[in-house]
C-alpha cells in the first residue's frame, strides 16, 4: 500500500504532472459548468446575473471552509501514509468527515435563517433579494453534499490518487450543465424555476459525488471506518486536523471576503459593474485551473516526502511549481488579452457590463503570474505544517486588495479597484518568493547534512 502511486520515488516532475494533469480536468470541467450556469443565468437579465453575483461571496466562503478542512486533513493524512501508517490514516480519515459534516450542517443552519441581513448587508436591493433567496435556500440545504466529497476527495489525493476524483468531478459537471438550461427554463416535463432552478442543479450534481466519494474511501482506499470512533481520539484527529486546516480555512476565506469587499465598492458605482465582477470572478478560476491543481497535489507531496525524509524532492518540486506559475499564466494573459472583448460578449449583451469585463481582463489577469506563485509557496508551506506561514500571505493579499483598491476606486472608480486588485497580487507574489527562497535554503541544509551522515558511514 505504501507509495502505491509514486510519491516517494517516482520522478518528480512525473509525479507532479500525473496529479496535476487529471485535476486539472476535473476542476476544468467543474468550473467550465459552472460558467455555463453563469451564463444560463444571464439569460434571465442583468437582475438576475447581478443577483447571482452578490452571492458569490458566501459560496466561495462555505467552499473555501471545504477546501481548508481537505487541505488539513490530506496534509495530516499524507504524513501517515508517508510513515506507513495505514491504520492511523483511516481512522483520522473518518474522524475528519465527521468534522466536515459537523461544521457544515452549523454553517447550513445558520445561513439559512439569515439570507435577508447579510445580503442586504452586502448591498443588495428589494429587486434583486427576490433572486437571491430563490436560489440561496435551496443553495444551502444541498452543501453538506458538496462539502464532503471535497474533503473526502482530498483524502483521496492525499495516497496519489487524483484520476478518480477528477473523473467524479467532470461527471459533476456534466450533469450540472446538463440540468441546469432543464430547471431554469423549465425545457419538456421539468419545470420552470428560474435562478432557484441553478442551485437545485448544483445540489443534483453534488449528490453524485457525495455517493461516489464515500464509496471509493470505504472501498478502493479502505480510508473509511464505520466503527463507533473513540472520542477522545476523534477530538484529538479534530485538533491535528483543524491545526492546519483553520488557517488554510482562513485563509481560503479571505478570497471571498475580498470579493465582497470589492462588491461592496462596486455596488456604490452600478449593477452592471457589480454583473461583470461576477462574471469575472468565475473566468478567474478558470484561467488559475493550472494553478489550482499544481497547489493542490503540492500539499501532499511535501507531506509525504517530508516524512519520509526526501528534501531533494521537496526542493524540486517547489522549484517547479514556481517555473510553472510564470510561464503558464504569462502565456494565458497573452491570449486574455487578445480576446477579452469577445469573451465578454459571452456573459452578457448589455454594452456596459461587456465594457466592465473587458476591462477586469485586460487589468488583473496579468498579475496571475505572482498569484499562482503565491498558492504554490502557501501550499508547500502546509505540507510542511507550516500553516500560520501560509495564513500571513493571504492576510497580506487581503489587506493590500482592500486597501489599494479603495484608493484606485477613489481616484480613478472601477479601474482603480481593478489596478488595486492586481497590485496587491504582484506585491503578494514578491513576498512569496522570499518564503520560498527561504524554505529552499533550509531543505538545502538539510540535504547537505544527510550526505555529511551518509560519507561517515562509509
């Protein structure tokens, strides 16, 4: 069962292509639907589009809580696995489902009984709260079935593993897009619901990889107990867990209190502004894919390697991140560039909201370079339970977004914001290359210091 998919001694170059490649397809396939919802939804009117936006915020906040608690749990997990300790792992594996599911179920309660304040302490209007609780009601009563799959598919990645759970997310996908023109405009016997239609299919799809996801832990990982689990263990795998997955949490989190934040500001200047950041927000994660899935698998890798003593292989594979994040990125703005007033034409026919998006292409895409190098050092850094080291980027990245694009919004309106934006990426980046050099001279040390041991045993 150990290193059954080469963590430990495969390439590293290898490895890191053969896990990040399948998830960068499933998380392709993932947000090319949920593009299409977006653009199902346009269909219904800028009110709508602009509604759909104003909840963003809370959707990136309930899957970046998601994607924190995986980051813990695959970082703790792959330290297990790197031991060879399958028996710990998948007991700390079902203890941290229970975790998921405890969490997000409080979440659920909570954002259900509190739709009306917080959006209109975002800004929306009376026209525009009709859309949103349409769709967050339904919305919240299907995320215990996105969340626990994206934990349970982090423990998935955390063994090397990340074909099967990219393989269920473009079925998720599919179905999501395939649902979703079906709910929304109520085509042959389905009915028509509107906005609320895009969250029931979303809550469709994610039941799919609710079920598949605890089938492969139970079966094909054997990562899934169903044994009463002791309880003062479980809380103990709790602390282990939330030690990494907070911060990761936290700082998952403060993309989307970002996004408010700049929604806020918008909303001062127009609905249509407030439509295209919506719109933009959803190709951000698309043109990021690459990143997205190189960060994801690099968590795990560092975890494993780091415990089974493998420096080298750590240092490699920071290195290659890093190249990766310029080159790609650099290459997409070139085409972003090229293509933006097209690509708007896409989301929206109103010549304003088109005009705004436009320009969120041409500006902050090209400062995606610096942030993907950023997700990359952040996610070593977790593998190498470093967590609060993790956090400080992110806090940075918040406090320079709010604060230069309050400046930019106030000089010079939505372009200002937009500068401001990727001004706090670039500056961000800067810092992140600084972690890395550091966590490259250490592993440097380190590695000298083993061939120092191995020429005195010889």
């Amino acid at each position: 069962m150990k290193d059954k998919h080469g963590l430990l001694s495969a390439p590293v170059s290898q490895v890191m292509t053969t896990m990040a490649v399948p998830m960068g397809y499933g998380l392709l396939a993932v947000l090319g639907f949920s593009l299409v919802d977006t653009y199902f939804v346009s269909l219904l009117g800028t009110q709508a589009l602009a509604a759909i936006s104003f909840t963003f915020p809370v959707t990136f906040f309930v899957t970046a809580l998601a994607m924190g608690l995986g980051t813990g749990l695959s970082a703790c997990l792959a330290r297990l696995l790197g031991q060879g300790q399958h028996q710990d792992a998948a007991r700390l594996t079902s203890d941290g489902l229970l975790l998921a599911l405890t969490t997000v179920l409080v979440v659920a309660i909570i954002g259900i009984n509190n739709i009306q304040p917080l959006f209109r302490l975002l800004g929306a209007t009376d026209t525009l709260m009709v859309y949103i609780e349409d769709y967050m009601f339904y919305w919240y009563i299907a995320i215990p079935f996105l969340v626990i799959p994206m934990v349970g598919n982090a423990a998935i990645r955390a063994t090397g593993d990340t074909k099967t759970p990219s393989r269920v997310m473009i079925i998720a996908g599919f179905m999501n897009g395939l649902l979703d023109p079906l709910l929304i405009f109520g085509i042959g016997p389905f009915p028509e619901l509107g906005v609320k239609g895009a969250a029931i299919a979303s809550g469709l799809s994610w039941l799919i990889t609710f079920a598949v996801a605890l089938y492969l832990l139970r079966y094909r990982q054997q990562l899934l107990l169903l044994t009463k689990p002791n309880l003062a263990n479980m809380l103990k795998n709790w602390r282990k867990i939330a030690a990494i997955g907070l911060p990761a949490s936290l700082t998952n989190m403060l993309s989307p209190v970002n996004n408010a934040f700049v929604m806020w500001q918008l909303a001062a200047f127009s609905t249509t502004a407030v439509a295209a950041y919506g719109a933009g927000t959803r190709l951000e994660a698309i043109l990021l894919v690459g990143m997205i899935a190189v960060s994801s698998m690099l968590a795990p890798f560092i975890a494993q390697n780091s415990a089974a003593n493998n420096p080298q292989r750590c240092l490699t594979a920071i290195k290659l991140a890093i190249r990766y994040s310029l080159i790609s990125q650099l290459a997409i703005y070139l085409v972003i560039a090229i293509t933006a007033p097209y690509i708007a034409t896409l989301f929206s026919d109103d010549a304003v909201v088109i005009g705004h998006l436009s320009l969120y292409l041409y500006i902050i895409p090209a400062s995606f370079a610096m942030q993907g190098i950023m997700m990359a050092v952040a996610s070593s850094l977790n593998g190498f339970n470093r967590p609060m080291s993790a956090l400080s980027l992110s806090v940075l990245r918040s406090l320079l977004i709010i604060s230069l694009s309050s400046v930019g919004g106030y000089y010079y309106g939505e372009k200002g914001i937009f500068f401001g934006i990727a001004s706090a990426n670039v500056l961000v980046g800067l810092l992140a290359l600084y972690y890395a050099q550091q966590l490259q001279n250490e592993l440097r040390n380190k590695l000298g210091d083993q061939l120092e041991n191995e020429l005195q045993l010889k």
